[in-house]
C-alpha cells in the first residue's frame, strides 16, 4: 500500500538491495515507489485485468483440488469446461485481478475439507465478503497453464 511504500524504514531496505552488485530487484505495488533509490532506476508497468479465459484457467490452475468436468453444466472437454467457466459470474466477479482469483480458489474448499462445488463460488465470495475486501488493482500471474479437467 501507499502506506509502506513511503515508509522510511521500506525506502532504506530498497536502497539495500539495489545498491548490491548484481542483484535485480522486482517490486511490484499498487503506486509507484514515487522517489528515485541510488543506484536504481524504477520501471513503471501498468498491468491490465486477465481476460475472462485467463482468469478461469488461472482459477483453475491454482484450485487446491481437482475439477470435474459435471461442475460446469454441458461441459464436455477441459477446453469446453475452461471456456464455459469464463463466462460464469464467479468468474466476472474477480474482475481478472489474480489476487482474487487466488484467494477464491482457496474457498473451494471449506475449512474442513469440504469440496465448495464451483456454482456456489459466487455466493460463498459474496458471503464471505471477499471481493469487497480486496484491492481493485490488478496484480501481477506467473504462467497460466490450466488444471482444468481433461
């Protein structure tokens, strides 16, 4: 946040670490770091939302279990399955933000164990109050390869 960014004690790590010699430090933040660091030079990329089909295979890839091909009405392939989840409005709500997708793939499974089937996603972030509480910028995803089911 803003907050950290500014803080001095943050400035001085930063300075650390870029001073080192051959060390490459990435940041990635909401704002930028908003002053220059000795030594270094900031690079601002302004990362846009995953695509809907990003997004589920992103959810899909980072769900703690396995997908079935049922959970999603007339799927018939992982490839169907992927592109039927993208237009599912568990799917709209995380806005492409990975954060989001990360922590909702988290909430298909309960606490106990239980599998939370992917059509009670949307209401089980809502309840939850998730998406409400998470920042609206979106964040940076390594790569996105499905686990959807084949």
């Amino acid at each position: 946040s803003t907050q950290v960014v500014g803080h001095d004690a943050f400035l001085a790590l930063l300075t650390a670490l870029v001073s080192a010699p051959r060390m490459r430090t990435l940041l990635t933040a909401v704002a930028p770091v908003g002053q220059p660091l000795q030594g270094a030079a900031e690079k601002v990329v302004e990362l846009l939302p995953l695509s809907p089909q990003n997004t589920a295979r992103l959810l899909c890839r980072l769900s703690p279990r396995a997908l079935v091909l049922s959970e999603i009405e007339g799927a018939t392939s992982g490839a169907d399955f992927v592109r039927r989840l993208a237009r599912h409005p568990a799917v709209a709500a995380l806005r492409g933000n990975p954060s989001l997708v990360k922590s909702a793939a988290l909430r298909l499974v309960d606490l106990d164990g239980t599998h939370v089937p992917l059509g009670e996603l949307h209401r089980v972030l809502v309840t939850e109050g998730e998406l409400a509480l998470r920042s609206r910028s979106p964040s940076t995803a390594s790569e996105l390869s499905s686990r959807a089911p084949s």
